[in-house]
C-alpha cells in the first residue's frame, strides 16, 4: 500500500513538472515563435518570458528576425549574344513577419533561390558579354527591386543583392585576355610617345632660350663694339677738325697711305686714280709750302738747290712707282683679256700712268732758264 501511494505521488510530482515546463517558454532575443492553439494560429511569443496552456498551445516555428546571407550555387545564363555564364549570387534578407513567413510559403530559403535564378536569367538574357560584365550595380538595383516586390507578401524583406561571380567561357576569357593585353601595350606606346613628344618640347624650348641669349648677347657685343667704333671714329673727327689740317697734308697723308693699298698680297689689279698728279702738286705744294707754315720757320738759312733736288727725287720715285703700278695693271688686263670668254672683249682701256712731273712744278715754282 505505500508503494502504490510512492508510485502516485511520484507521477503526481512528474506531471506537475511537464505542466510547468510545457507552460513557461523563454524566447531569446531577436527570435519570435509562433504558437498554434489545437492546430490555429494564436499568438507570436515575444523575445522573454511567456507563459502557455500546457497542453493545448504548441510553437510551430521558430523564426530567427536578424538579417541573414545566403550563397546561391553557380547558375549557367546565356547572354544575349549566345554565350553561357557562370553567374554566383549572394542575398542578404531578413524575416520582417514571422506569421506570413510562416504560413504565406512553405519554405521561403528555397523559393527566393528560384526567383533570384529565374529574375538573374532574364536579366542577363538582355544584355551581352561586355554588358554583363560591366553592369553590376544595375543587375544588382534590377534583382534587388524584383525580388523585394515578390518576397514582401511574404513577410521577408530582401535589403541586398549581389553578385559574385561572373565567368565567361574558357576561350572567351583567353580571349579577353588578349584584347586587354593589347590595349595595355598600347596605352603604354601612348604614354611612351607622351613622354618622347614632352622630351622633344622641352628640349627644343631650351635649345630656343639658349640661341636667344646666344643671339641678345652677339647683339650687344655688337652694340657695344659699335659703340666704340663710334666714339673712336669721333674722336678723330672731332681731333682733325680741332687741328684743322689744310689741303697738302691730307694730300701728303694720301700719297703716304698709296704703299700700303698695294701691299697686300691678293691685291691683282690696283687702281691707280687720275688725281695722281694732282696729289703730287700738292705733295710739292706742302712740301715748298712747309717753310711758310705757322711755326715751321727755319732757324738757319735752307740750301735752296738740296731742296729742289730732294724734291726732285721724289717727283721721280712717285713717277716711278706710277709707271710700275700701270705696267702691272696693263698685265693684269692682258690676263683677264686672255682667260676671259668669246662673249667678253679682248681689250680693256688700261689706266696709263701721268707723265713725271718736274721739281719745278711740285714745288709750285717756275724755273728759270739755264744760261748758255
């Protein structure tokens, strides 16, 4: 008899124990269960302590409300321009109505994978290679916007969409490849022709600032090597006409001045002007005239016959030297008259020396007769 009470008592204790935990149920954060009453909805439990009819209410789901990521598998779509493609695809959504989660869909995971694949196929069907390649950000607004459409009577909430992966064709790639090979190599010829054309800018700017200061300071060595000249070419005008030289003079500086004209080596054909006489008068005139000048007076008596003889001598070596320069002339017409062509005259009016002058005559004076 006290074991038969032990054995109650205990199953009383045991029950009692079932009772309480099937009617306390603790709901974590972020996590709503859905608690069906003989098989209806009754009511969401909220995240804490709840307290259910043992017995006759139940949790039919647990539903997690944080935003969660799902990885889809490869999935081959053809591109408008006939190719197939590997594209991956990562979701990010989140449960927003844990009832219409749960009683709108059977399983929710599973159908946003087949609305992605199927929205994901139509897109890429109307874009080519190149398109898809670089129209990420659209494909991913485009799926983003489908898909949170389609999921909202759901109680699902898709917040992003994107793709991972998109691989081509092997022999599409190897292709690619190549093209971008070639546009490398040929953006580096530009920069390489860039920076050659730049050099030869560069170096040719220089080279023209260089020959302007060569040529601005040619131009100034000029100036100033004119300048000089100037001033000395003043300088002695300014100091002949303060000493006011007369006409013998200058006809003596002249005749002085004749040598050194016919001196020079490439000198062929010397012009001997048609004032030769009258240089030598007025050489004979400065030189009968030198005795009259201001402050040339003599202070002893001058022999006059050694006089008229020096003067004598250099009327002769002026004739002279008249009649050599006219005999070089004549030979020198004699030679171009014969080296010269058919079209050219054989003979040219030669340049004829005066006939010498008497010391009479250079010394401005008249001689007198000799006596018999």
């Amino acid at each position: 008899m006290d074991i038969a009470i032990w054995v109650v008592i205990a199953a009383v204790v045991l029950v009692a124990v079932i009772t309480i935990a099937r009617s306390v149920r603790i709901v974590p954060q972020q996590r709503m269960d859905v608690v069906e009453r003989l098989g209806k909805y009754k009511r969401t439990l909220s995240p804490g302590l709840n307290l259910l009819v043992p017995f006759i209410d139940a949790v039919r789901t647990k539903v997690d409300m944080r935003e969660q990521v799902v990885s889809f598998p490869p999935q081959p779509v053809i591109t408008s321009d006939n190719l197939v493609v590997s594209i991956d695809t990562v979701l990010y959504f989140r449960v927003v109505d844990p009832v219409r989660a749960t009683y709108e869909i059977a399983n929710f995971l599973q159908a946003i994978e087949q609305l992605t694949v199927t929205t994901l196929r139509n897109v890429i069907g109307s874009l080519d290679l190149e398109k898809a390649l670089t129209s990420r950000e659209e494909i991913n607004r485009h799926l983003s916007g489908v898909l949170d459409e389609t999921t909202g009577r759901w109680g699902i909430k898709v917040t992003r969409v994107e793709i991972k992966a998109i691989e081509p064709p092997p022999s599409i790639r190897d292709s690619m490849e190549k093209q971008m090979r070639a546009e490398r190599d040929r953006r580096a010829a530009i920069l390489n022709a860039e920076g050659h054309k730049q050099a030869q800018i560069l170096t040719a700017e220089g080279e023209k600032q260089a020959a302007v200061l060569r040529a601005d300071g040619d131009r100034q060595s000029r100036i100033l090597q004119a300048e000089g000249q100037a001033k000395a070419i003043r300088t002695v005008f300014d100091a002949i006409h303060t000493a006011n030289p007369s006409q013998k003079v200058l006809a003596y500086q002249y005749l002085q001045a004749l040598p050194q004209i016919a001196n020079g080596s490439a000198n062929k054909v010397w012009i001997v002007p048609t004032e030769l006489t009258k240089a030598l008068e007025g050489m004979g005139g400065a030189l009968g005239g030198l005795a009259n000048m201001v402050g040339d007076q003599p202070t002893q008596a001058v022999d006059s016959g050694a006089v008229e003889r020096e003067a004598d001598e250099a009327a002769k070596a002026a004739a002279e030297a008249a009649a050599e320069v006219n005999h070089e002339v004549r030979a020198a017409e004699e030679q171009v008259s014969s080296s010269s062509g058919p079209g050219l005259p054989r003979e040219t009016p030669g340049i004829t020396a005066g006939e010498p002058v008497p010391p009479s005559t250079v010394l401005g004076e008249e001689r007198p007769p000799e006596r018999a």
